[in-house]
C-alpha cells in the first residue's frame, strides 16, 4: 500500500539537537487497509497512569545487535518492562541522560532496549 502524508503534527518542543520530544503523528491522505504488513498500533487508554502500564512495547528500525551498524527492513517489536528513571540515571546506567519527560523501558539485565 503507498499513502502520501496529508499533515505531519510534531511535538510543539520537539529538539533536533538533544532529540527531546522526538514523537509525531502522520495523517494520511486515504486510510490503510489493516493486513497482516499493516496493523493498528495499541496505545494504552488514555485514563491509565505510566505507573500503571504493565504491557509495555517498543518498536522501531534500529539496530538489533549491541553496536552494529546494520539496521532490518522489518519494523522490529519487542515487550519491555518500564523501568524506574532514578535507576536508569544511576552512574551504573546512563549518569543522567534519561531526561523528566522519557521512558526508561527494557531490562535490568539489558539485551531489549531501544537505546543505540
């Protein structure tokens, strides 16, 4: 299926330098026919508090391997836990760089994860 973007709505304090707020959402001119290439997204409701998240999911293109340059041609989905941001901003993990407004989500054990 091709679709054109019809709009593209990025977050209003998005930061291309420190990637901040990196998130949009894509109108498109005709709607998709779901399959199984196009499925919806699940996307918890809108009531529901972080802290209450049990079933989280992180997808995306990126590399599937610690430090590997190659990236799939298939979007990629992994289940995560979502994991305390003090914890991830201990000196042991990433010393700070998770900033307020991000997830931390993968396992303490690493291995899934959508840092790169």
């Amino acid at each position: 299926q091709v679709r054109n973007i019809q709009r593209l709505l990025m977050h209003e304090h998005y930061n291309n330098i420190s990637q901040l707020n990196d998130i949009a959402l894509l109108e498109l001119d005709h709607p998709v026919q779901c399959s199984y290439y196009v499925q919806l997204a699940c996307v918890p409701d809108a009531s529901l508090r972080v802290s209450e998240l049990r079933n989280c999911y992180v997808s995306g293109w990126g590399a599937t391997t610690a430090r590997s340059s190659d990236y799939p041609d298939v979007l990629q989905e992994a289940p995560v836990h979502l994991l305390d941001t003090h914890l991830c901003n201990s000196s042991r993990w990433y010393a700070g760089a998770i900033h307020n407004n991000n997830l931390c989500a993968g396992y303490a054990y690493g291995l899934i994860d959508t840092c790169q």
